[in-house]
C-alpha cells in the first residue's frame, strides 16, 4: 500500500458520495476543495491560531487530499529511521521495530494520537505493518483520537475502510483496525480524569498539532497535559512530535518536554521529497479536478534549513 493509493481510493468513494450529498457537482465540490486549501495555506501562514473549517466535509476531503501523505510519511520516516545512538546503547534500532517488538508479545499496539482525526497516523502505521507484518494470529491496531472537531470520525473510518480495501480478501486481514475519538480541547486537563485509557497507551503521538496551538497560555496547559501522560503512563511509553520546522513551532516542542520532564532521545529534521514509491499520479483525476497538487516535498531553504522536523522522547 502507498499512501496516495489509500487517500485515492478513499476520495474516488467520498467525492461523488458527498457531491450527491451535497446536491452539487463533481467539478463543483473540486472547486470548493481548491477554496479551502487556499484558505489553509494562508491561516498556517498568518502567525496566530489557524482558522481552519475542518468540521466542514470538503475542507475535511482537501486536508486528506493535500496534507495527509506527507504527514503521514513524516510518521513513516520516524518508525523506520535507523536510532543508531540508541543502538549503540543496546537499546532499539528504531521507534518502528521498537513498538513491532511489544505488539508482538502482547498482541495489540495502543496509540494516542493528538490531533489525530484525519487518519494520519493510523495510514503511516498501516503501511509500517503491511510491510513489517506481525507474525501472530491475531494482532490489533488500538487508536486513540484525541481531536475537538468531532466530525473527523466520520473521516477516519473511511480512511479505515480503504487500509481495509488493501488487503486481500482471501487471507485473513493482517491486522485488526480499531478508534475511538474523543472530541475535546486537548489542552483541557479538566478532561482528562475520567479517560483512563488515555494514560494506557505505548505510543503518544504529537503530528503537526503542536504548531496549531499559537497561545502561549493554551501551551502551557498543553505540556501540563503531557506532564500528567508522562506521570501516568507506562514507563516505557513513547512520544513522538513531528512538525514544522520553524522556531516557534520548536520551541513550543521543547518546551512542551521540559515541563513535561520528557528526555528527547532522538531528533531529525527532514527535506526533500516523499519517499520513491509514492506516487501523487494516482490522484490524477482528483488533481485536475481542484487544480491544486497535494504536497510531496519538504522545502529546504537557501540556508539548508529543512521543513519538518520530529523528537522521539521518554
Ligand atoms: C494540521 S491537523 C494535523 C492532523 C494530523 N495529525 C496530520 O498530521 O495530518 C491538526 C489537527 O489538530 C486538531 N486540533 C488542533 N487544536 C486542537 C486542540 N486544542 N484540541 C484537539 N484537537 C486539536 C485539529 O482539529 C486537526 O485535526
């Protein structure tokens, strides 16, 4: 599976769906999807808290056609990044066969995703286990989603039914899929005492959410949250933000893991293109259509500066 395939075959079934829906047609919905991705790219520009419609169904199908492969393959490039440091400590070689070993001793993975609604994260651990599969019978893929537009639930199990689509249909699914989304502010700690199962999670994961909080107070309530998930839960759990690499975005990360009494074991900043097997021509159609491209490359700037960054931490 690559991830345009997913997001191609997700939005070949939810555009005319939502176009009929919607009493509009195909070029029409296009065209909206083409609004709505121009407005996004000038709110992450503005330098205050974006302003972003996502509890809109065709803001929602533009987020997923322009912005979920490549921060979904930012993921990717953190599970699969060789660790050599930590290797060399006789710790693990990556965070992906890290979280493989203990999925297959225990037989299920459980991940927090903050900001998770679109499926992001659950399509780069998808492609990661369909092509570093667990040998067990019988193995789950346990999401948690902590997102406050609660309309992206919607998104997400159609995201699940395409990752299902992949597989074959005459073998027994690789792995089970399942989510829950907790439509609230994250940064809301009043929230969080009666959501046990937020703190029982092996993995928290933090993927361009971290720059969506510009409020120095909401900040601040935000790595309490993460002090109180790094008091609570297991020892051997793992964050992991990805992100913008600009400075406030970094300084709100390393912020965010001083409070939280977080040690960062690994850091990588990344530019470029996506990686060689993903291909945007699959969304051919759909790219006439908004006369818009998905992103597929982290911009370098002239002083080598690269685009994205992420930190795994303890
Ligand atoms: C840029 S999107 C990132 C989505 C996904 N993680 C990815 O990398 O593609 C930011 C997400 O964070 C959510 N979000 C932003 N601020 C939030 C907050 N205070 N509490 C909960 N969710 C929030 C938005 O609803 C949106 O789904």
């Amino acid at each position: 599976m690559t991830f345009f395939e997913t997001v191609a075959s997700m939005l070949d079934a939810q555009v005319p769906a939502l176009a009929a829906d919607l009493g509009m047609s195909v070029p029409e919905l296009h065209s909206r999807m083409a609004t709505h991705l121009d407005t996004m790219a000038k709110e992450w520009r503005a330098q205050r808290t974006p302003s972003i419609a996502y509890e809109d169904p065709i803001c929602r199908l533009a987020y997923i056609f322009g912005h979920v492969p490549i921060n979904a393959n930012l993921f990717y490039h953190a599970l699969v990044e060789p660790y050599v440091d930590l290797l060399a400590q006789g710790l693990f070689s990556s965070l992906g066969e890290s979280i493989r070993s203990h999925a297959e001793k225990v037989g299920r993975l459980r991940l927090c995703a903050f900001g998770g609604g679109p499926g992001t994260e659950l399509i780069a651990l998808s492609k990661y286990l369909s092509k570093n599969p667990i040998s067990r019978a019988h193995f789950d893929l346990e999401f948690l989603l902590l997102d406050e537009v609660r309309e992206w639930a919607e998104s997400w199990e159609a995201m699940k039914e395409a990752i299902y689509d992949n597989f074959s249909l005459d073998a027994p699914r690789p792995f089970s899929i399942s989510g829950l989304v907790l439509p609230f502010d994250m940064t809301d700690l009043a929230q969080y005492s009666t959501m046990n199962q937020v703190f029982r999670r092996d993995l928290y994961v933090f993927n361009h959410v971290v720059s969506e909080v510009f409020d120095p107070a909401k900040l601040e309530r935000l790595a309490n949250v993460v002090a109180v998930l790094r008091q609570k839960a297991a020892a051997n759990a793992s964050f992991v933000f990805l992100d913008r690499n600009d400075d406030q975005t970094r300084t709100a990360v390393a912020g965010i893991l001083g409070v939280a009494g977080l040690t960062q074991v690994h850091e990588s900043k990344v530019g470029g293109s996506m990686d060689g097997d993903e291909q945007k021509e699959v969304l051919a159609e759909h790219i006439a259509g908004i006369g818009r491209r998905p992103r597929v490359q982290w911009r370098v700037g002239p002083n080598g500066n690269r685009a994205a960054f992420f930190v795994l931490a303890h």
